[in-house]
C-alpha cells in the first residue's frame, strides 16, 4: 500500500543522530531518493530523528482518530476512542539497546490527552495487565525516556502470560537484531478493534483481540517484516504470525513507511525472510 505525499522526489541525506541525556552518541548517514514529505500539522513538540518522523504511517488515518504524542525517544498515534494508542513508532540504535537505568513501574495517566483517559487504576482487578508498545527495555538509556514509556498512551491491556512471555521474547529479539544489523525502525499497536470490543475500568478503556509489530531496517541488506500475535496466553504455535509488512498494512489499513522510494518500499514490505535476521 503506497501512498504519494506531494509531488516529485527529492534526494535527500539524513544523519541519524542516537541522543542519549549528554547528547550524541553516534551519527549514521542514509542516501536515497524520498519522496517530498507533508508534514503531519498535528505533531507536537520537537524530536531529534528526522527520518522516524519521515517514516511514520501515513496520515491522516482513514478511520480512526489520532492525537500525535512526541516523547523523547517515541511518538505515539492516540486513539481518545479506545483509549489506548492506534500505533506507537521508534527507532531502536545499537547504542540503546543496553543502560543502566533501572526500571520504575512508575505507570501513570497521560495528562496530554482528554478526559475520559486511562489510569491505572482502569487495570486493578480486570484480569489484564499493562501492556508497553515501547518498551522499558528499549529505553534503558535516558531515564527521561525510560519514564516516558509508563505513561498510559503507551500501554495497551494484555494477557499477563503475553505480555512476559511471548511478546517480551520478541522485544528482546529486536534488541538483539539492533545489535546485530543497526538501527531498527519499529512500529506497533493493537489491531483495529471492532464494534462489541470489551472495556475495562471507569474509564471504559479498549481491549485489542491482537496486536503488531513491523520492523525495518535500512543497513547495507534492507529488510523489513512483521509479526501479528493474539492477546492470549501466546502459548500456541497459531496465536504468533509472521507476516510481510504488507501483510500487516492490510490488516490495519496502515501505510507504514509511505515516503520510502517504491523500489525500497517493495523489496521490505513484500519480502519476509526470517532467515535474514
């Protein structure tokens, strides 16, 4: 799924630049044609990464609403509908994978959005857990950034056996690609949920059926593929799909990393090759 943003192609460098709290730690360039960038007017605050911000599922969303959310290592597209985030995006750098900051549980509402919004206190009692889209681990770096991801914009309910178990796995399986290929650009979230979803708390906050997960990488060999797992136990060899990402743009009806030249844009989404990894 290919959406055009302007007109024309401009080729552009970009210097990815890993911001830690006492600044750069590595610079890494990017050449190829992009597609002219529309900016998303809804964005707010500032972030580092001009690329990430280039590579964002193209907006706006054809059903769902979105509120932009800039925190210091992630953005996130909230849905005030749900309660809980249409997808949330980062870039994931060899120099992040590691730090020494520890975790703080410190979940909290997200004072940025409307009210009704989630709390915690929607989870007490509800059989779910807090689910990170981004997360702590990847931000072990900054403790700014850590703190950020326990904010509740960034939290989905999920099964408890899920959430340490399977999906914890592929968290750390990205940490280790990182390593292993350089920067990943990760995208995830619930799949769109549909009339009758269930709620949980005061605050009537959604519970996705399934999530996912895409992930580019534009090293020397560009690859991209992604996963679909069910908001269950995750126990089961059918509760885990592997997808191509434009498997998963159907799924969602997202266009994720829109501004990629169609050569490059194909050659991540359509491919799907764990053994790439």
């Amino acid at each position: 799924m290919r959406r055009y943003l302007g007109l024309g192609f401009l080729v552009l460098t970009f210097i990815l630049m890993c911001f830690n709290g006492n600044g750069i730690h590595a610079t890494r360039s990017y050449v190829f044609p992009l597609r002219s960038f529309e900016p998303r007017t809804s964005l707010s605050g500032s972030f580092p990464d001009s690329l990430l911000l280039r590579l964002l599922p193209a907006a706006p969303l054809k059903k769902q609403p979105e509120q932009i959310l800039v925190r210091k290592s992630y953005i996130v597209s909230y849905n005030k509908n749900w309660r809980i985030p249409n997808w949330v995006a980062w870039r994931l750098s060899p120099d992040h994978v590691d730090g020494d900051v520890p975790r703080r549980n410190s979940f909290r509402e997200d004072m940025q959005v409307g009210i009704p919004r989630a709390t915690p206190a929607d989870y007490k009692g509800s059989g779910w857990s807090r689910g990170h889209m981004c997360p702590s681990g990847d931000n072990k770096w900054d403790a700014e950034a850590n703190h950020e991801t326990f904010l509740m914009t960034n939290i989905c309910p999920q099964d408890a056996r899920l959430n340490s178990g399977l999906w914890n796995s592929i968290e750390m399986d990205c940490r280790k690609w990182a390593k292993k290929h350089g920067d990943l650009f990760i995208v995830c979230g619930p799949l769109p949920l549909r009339p009758g979803y269930e709620t949980i708390g005061e605050n009537k906050v959604a519970v996705p059926k399934s999530f996912f997960k895409v992930i580019l990488n534009l090293g020397k060999k560009p690859k991209g593929f992604g996963f679909v797992v069910k908001n269950n136990g995750g126990e089961k060899k059918s509760d885990l799909y592997y997808n191509s990402i434009r498997q998963v743009e159907r799924l969602t009806g997202y266009d994720f990393f829109p501004l990629l030249p169609d050569s490059l844009e194909d050659l991540v989404e359509i491919n799907a090759d764990l053994q790439q990894w």
